[in-house]
C-alpha cells in the first residue's frame, strides 16, 4: 500500500495548523473546532446542539406554519419524522426493494460504456444515484431531462445570494428559476399520480401528513443533495483509488460482497463526501475540555476525526480494509455523521456504490485516462470530482 509517510489521500482538503493532541479549539472566527474522533461524536449526538450552516438561517425565515425539511428539524418533531421514514432504509427494504433496480441501471451504465467505448464517470454514478433516490422518494413521473435539472440545480460553482449585487441577484433569480423547473417537471406530476394512487414511498407519506406541494417539493430537493449528490461522489473517489491501486483492485474483484462493502467503507473514511457538520449548542455544554456557551457554532471536521489515531489505529491516512471491525466505530467513521442526523440511507449509498463499481471493474481492458480534477464546496467540506474518464475497448464491428 506504500510508505506509511505517505497519504494516499486523493483529496487533499486545507486545514489550519492545530494544536497537536488538541480535539477542541476555537477558531480565528471564534466557531469551535471539533478534530478529535471522541469529542466530534458527543457533538454529533449531544441533545444540546441543533444543526446549522446549509442555509439554515433562510429556512429558520419561514413562517411557522410552514413545515420544515427534516434536515432542518431537531428534537421531538425531528425524532418523529425520521422513526416514520425509518422504514424506507431498513437492510431488508434495501436488498428486497432496491438492489434490483440497482443491478439493472448498472448493467444499461456498463452496456452504454461498452458501446460509446469512454464515458464520465460522473455522469454514470449520477444516472445511478438518481434513479435510486428517484425510487425511494417517488419521483418516478418525471418529464424527461430530470438528470439536467438536477446538474442545473447542484452546479459545480456556487454563487452567493443576495440583493446587493448583481451577481447576487442573478444567483438568487437563477435558483428561483431551476427550482420552478423541478417543481413543475417533477415534483408536481408525482404529487398528482400518488394523490391517484398512493404507493409505498416518501412523497406517499408527505402526502399522508398533509405536506404542501412547496413542502414536498423542499422534501425532495433535501434528499437529492444528500443522496445524489454525495454519492455520486463518493463513488467517483472510490474508483479512483482502485484504479491507482493494483493491489486494492486485486482485493476488491476478488472479494465477496461483505469485504467489497467494507473496502467501499473504509475509502469513504478515509475521503468523507461531506468533511465538515456544523452545529449550534443552545445551552451551555462541555466537549472535551472545552466549554461551550449556548449559541456559539461547532465545527465538525470529520475528515480529521476520521484519522484520530487514537480511534482508528496506526497510519490513519492510509487505506487498511478491516481496520475498524474490532474497535468503536463503524467501518466508515463519522462519514455518514452520528446521533440524531444520521444519514439514513447510508446502506443504499455503499450498496449502489458496490453495485456499479464491481460490474465497471469487470469489463475487459478498464482503464481512467488522464487525471481526475477536483473541487470544493467550502460550506460543508465537500469535494466534486470530475474528468475521470473511463474507456473499455470496443466491440469489433
């Protein structure tokens, strides 16, 4: 695997210098800095703590009555929603209601890049989030050209609202617009056919709680950027360490499914789709040695506390498949966060994830060409990977 001095970290975030040994400090911006494994979980499952960043302060602007995305709720109300969608991401519900869909986007991804000889891998991990969460969420009467929509929607670079500029307002008016578009091309038909006929899905249930078109449409949007987005780029950077490691693709191909999810597990440890979670405490608390004042903000940065060698074990840089099966955490850390704002669909993500990366890795004559770029989204840590161009021979004419 290398010389254990080395990260083989493919995405190289920019830190701060810190203490050594220091799992709490406060930043330059006054927000407490959450680095150590131990300490970033009790935020992460404090009761004290409520989320923040993500555009919440927009969302907290919303009249009462107006219910909010789940992202954005906390406490009881929050709790309730997500005992009452649990259903959707049981182990069982996953391998019963998605694996087959997995299989057959990933069998029409592989056909297609056998046919064109060379494809993006993004494109071919966004066509498969998408259909996923699609199905989980019930967005299945799109008109055509949800896939654009969506890419218009999460761009590579993000503006800043406002009206104070131009810039600002073409942004906000921007939004304004591909949201309409999503609402009336997408969430609007599914809200009509499921008031027809209800099915066994998320906007079935807004529906059944009396949720607003506006609701739903919030609802929908919330859970394509944590599960089309993150995992499509989760399963970018997961190819990519296979691809430039012969010895971790030898493992991978040969391994049954368990160890290919453990292996998928510890990559997203090592490189989280989401490296920063930000909370607000709203009363007084202690992390570590740090006190913490109500309404101060708390800094997660998972990628750090992913790589506290005091959890993880030696060289917490480097990819060690099984390094977790014997201690606290799971295979893959924080990287799915922790304590009431868990992601739910974590199985789906790693499951989709293997799906489609040990169906690629079996064509004859795989290779990436060229180097993969990389950028951030600062907000949450988050990383978007793109020209990793993939290219299979092809078939004789």
């Amino acid at each position: 695997m290398g010389d254990a001095r080395d990260s083989v970290r493919k995405v190289e975030r920019e830190h701060e210098p810190g203490r050594p040994g220091c799992p709490v400090r406060r930043g330059a911006d006054g927000t407490w800095e959450v680095r150590g494994y131990a300490a970033a979980r009790e935020v992460l499952r404090a009761t004290d703590t409520v989320q923040a960043g993500l555009g919440i302060e927009t969302v907290e602007k919303l009249p009462a009555r107006v219910r909010r995305p789940v992202l954005y709720q906390d406490g009881p109300g929050h709790r309730e929603q997500r005992r009452q969608t649990a259903r959707f991401f049981t182990p069982r519900r996953v391998d019963e209601h998605y694996r087959e869909l997995m299989t057959r986007v990933a069998e029409e991804q592989t056909a297609a890049l056998r046919a064109a000889g060379t494809a993006q891998l993004s494109d071919l991990s966004f066509t498969m989030a998408i259909e996923v969460v699609s199905d989980i969420i019930g967005l299945t009467h799109s008109r055509p050209g949800l896939k654009s929509r969506l890419e218009r929607f999460f761009p590579e670079e993000f503006g800043q609202p406002g009206l104070t500029s131009a810039r600002g307002l073409y942004w906000l008016l921007r939004q304004n617009t591909n949201w309409l578009r999503i609402h009336l091309a997408d969430v609007r038909p599914a809200v009509r056919a499921h008031r027809k006929q209800k099915r066994d899905d998320l906007i079935s249930h807004l529906l059944a709680e009396g949720c607003s078109g506006a609701e739903i449409l919030g609802e929908c949007l919330t859970y394509a950027a944590a599960g089309m987005v993150t995992t499509r780029e989760f399963i970018c950077v997961a190819a990519w360490h296979l691809f430039d490691d012969a010895e971790l693709l030898a493992r991978y191909r040969a391994a049954e499914e368990p160890e290919r999810l453990d292996l998928l597990r510890e990559i997203l440890r090592l490189e989280p789709a989401v490296g920063r979670l930000a909370r607000r405490a709203t009363a007084p608390m202690r992390v570590g040695e740090a006190s913490i004042a109500a309404g101060e903000l708390l800094t997660v940065f998972v990628d750090e506390a992913n790589a506290d060698p005091d959890v993880v074990g030696r060289d917490p840089d480097l990819l060690r498949p099984g390094r977790l099966r014997d201690l606290g955490p799971g295979p893959a850390g924080l990287a799915f966060g922790d304590g009431a704002h868990r992601c739910p669909g974590a199985a789906v993500a790693v499951l989709e994830a293997d799906v489609l990366l040990s169906r690629l890795f079996a064509l004859d004559g795989l290779r990436m060409t060229g180097r993969p770029r990389v950028s951030f989204k600062d907000e949450i840590g988050g990383y978007e990977i793109r020209e990793l161009t993939v290219t299979v021979p092809r078939p004789a004419k």
